[in-house]
C-alpha cells in the first residue's frame, strides 16, 4: 500500500506580504503606488484657506464685544464645517451641510435648554444627569427629523456649550458657532460649485 501522501499547509511569506501591501501586490510590479492629489483634495483645501481668510479681521483681537459680552469669533468651526461639506458633488455637498446645520441647530437648542435647567438646581451631581439627558434628546431630534448623520455633530455642539460657557454668554457662542458652521458650509458649497467636477472636468452646473 502506497504511504498517503499529506499536504503540509504553506508558509506564509512576510515578505511577499509586505510586498503585497506596498506595492500593489498580486502583479509583479516593485514599482510604489503613490496616491494622487485630486481634484477634491484640491477644493478642501481652497476652502480651508478661503474660511480663515473670512475670519482673518477677527483674530487676536480679544473677541467681539456684543451687548456688552464679549464673544470670540474665528475660523475653526467653519473650517471644520468646510471640510466635512466637501463631497464629490453639489448636491452631496448641500446634503452633508445639511445635516450639520441641522445638527449644529439641534446641539445648540438642547444645549440652551439645559444649561437653563441647571440655573435653576445649580447641583453639580444634578448637572451630570441632565447631560446625559441632553445627549439622550439631542440624538433622538436628529432621529425625530430623520437626520441620524447630524448626531455626532449635534452632541458635540451640546457638549461645547453645556461644558464651556455658562450665564448669557451661552447664547452668543451658541449663535456665533452656527454663524461659523454655516459660512464653513456655505464656503464649501461655493467652491464645489465654481472648481471643476473631477469626473467630468468641468465646472459643475
């Protein structure tokens, strides 16, 4: 009778592996595929750029006195805004700034109204509570307006002003931050619009 012959399973070559990962593998080619700057790539950063330049008049200056507060106003949520808005298209752009405006509308309402709750107790272990309750509401209006892309947004615009500002104060950083968002989104909208489309290479229309 003739011995059985066994398969013994084969080694895995790290280097092959490693080959595999940086160079394309699967080809033969040791040539290193470096990533190209697109189009939209391009578009972010002009809008980047374009965002600091609006807010450029208002840095270092102490911030702007309104009503007798002084609110600080600056380029890092528009920039943001710019950033996440920036899609292949118009129309995912205007989708994308949608839902962060409505996310940063949503966080800051919630936000007010339990700042407002917790002048009234002024207990810290009480304020605990009321943030999880405002984040528990935050995600359940994005979801009430089928905006469940507006939720991380929208708690982070919460946590900003329940944590960060407290008496009248709140109500100007809560306007400027949505101020800032939507000129951010207004920007990348804008810039989308008037650079050329990298599928077709023209301007979008």
């Amino acid at each position: 009778m003739d011995a059985v012959s066994v398969r013994r399973p084969k080694r895995e070559n790290w280097t092959t592996k490693i080959e595999y990962f940086m160079y394309g593998g699967g080809s033969g080619s040791m040539s290193l595929k470096i990533p190209k700057v697109g189009m939209r790539t391009i578009k972010t950063a002009v809008a980047v750029v374009i965002c600091f330049l609006i807010f450029l008049p208002f840095l270092n200056t102490g911030g702007t006195q309104v009503g007798g507060i002084i609110v600080e106003v600056g380029p890092f949520y528009a920039c943001i805004a710019a950033v996440i808005c920036m899609q292949s298209s118009v129309e995912q752009s205007l989708q994308s700034g949608g839902a962060r405006m409505i996310g940063s509308l949503i966080g800051g309402a919630v936000g007010l109204l339990v700042l407002t709750a917790d002048l009234i107790s002024g207990n810290q272990f009480l304020f605990a509570v009321l943030l999880g309750l405002g984040i528990v509401l935050t995600i359940w209006l994005c979801n009430l307006v089928r905006q469940p892309a507006a939720c991380a947004i929208a708690c982070i615009v919460c946590c900003c002003i329940m944590l960060s500002h407290g008496g009248e104060e709140r109500y100007f950083f809560a306007l400027a931050r949505i101020v800032e968002t939507l000129i951010g989104i207004l920007v990348a909208l804008a810039v989308n619009h008037l650079l050329p489309n990298p599928k077709t290479g023209d301007a979008v229309s």
